[in-house]
C-alpha cells in the first residue's frame, strides 16, 4: 500500500466543490434551462490525468485553461457568427456566452508540463502526474 500525504485542507476543499457544483448547477442556466458548463470526463493512468471536455463551436483562441493546487480550469466563450435580425425562429436551442468547468483532480499533477488538444469539438487536457517518491515495505519486529 503507498503512503499518502496528508493534506487537512484536501477533504474540505473536495466537499465545498461538490456543494459549489450542486448550486453552480442550480443557478448558472440559460432560460431554456441549459447548464452553461461543458460536459466532462476525467480519467486517470499511471502516469497523467486526462480531462475531455466537449466544447463544439469553440475555436482555440476562445478557450483558457488553467492548473492550481488540485484543480482544473477550463473557461471559454462561444459566440454567434452574425445576427440575423430578418430570421424568424421555429427552435434556437444553441446557447451562446461564456462557460466555465472547474474539476478537482485526483492526483497531484505538473500544471508546468501540461498539454491540450482541441479536435473535432473534444478539448483533451493532458496532465502528467508530479513524481513522488515510491513507498516500499518495511518489516518492524514487534517487541
């Protein structure tokens, strides 16, 4: 079993993302009653953390990511192409404007070290895992 740093703070932080994510939900819809955040996944190797975020319509220019601590950015924007005022429209359900994901990790990662991809409406977010050294056994006479 490896041994794990303790962190205090880790646990609550976790908890007060659940709770920010229950009222983010909750309060950041547009009027047809669409969350303003990206669907995610987040995945773990041995060696990275990838997040995958769909984000179709969104060019590269439009998307800004960011790594603190323990967690995971990604904001961004997108934008109609032109008003079309002489329209008369049946259904628009395409929301515009800007969004935000914030995801906790669940490891500790090298922000400085990561990459992104945005491919055919898929941002992929790849994070190396930071290098910490390995546990090994010991054997403790009991005395």
């Amino acid at each position: 079993m490896a041994l794990m740093h303790w962190h205090p703070m880790r646990a609550l932080r976790r908890r007060d993302d659940a709770f920010d994510e229950l009222f983010r939900d909750f309060f950041r819809r547009t009027e047809e009653g669409v969350p303003m955040e990206p669907a995610a996944e987040l995945a773990e190797t041995d060696n990275e953390v990838i997040a995958k975020l769909q984000v179709p319509g969104v060019e590269k220019d439009q998307v800004t990511i960011s790594v603190t601590d323990d967690t995971l950015t990604v904001r961004g924007e997108t934008r109609k192409e032109r008003e079309e005022k002489r329209k008369n429209f049946y259904r628009q359900e395409i929301a515009y404007g800007a969004f935000e994901r914030v995801l906790g990790l669940p490891a500790e990662v090298d922000g400085d070290r990561a990459t992104a991809e945005l491919k055919h409406g898929i941002l992929t977010v790849t994070l190396p895992k930071t290098k910490q050294p390995k546990a090994h056994q010991v054997k403790v006479a009991v005395g």
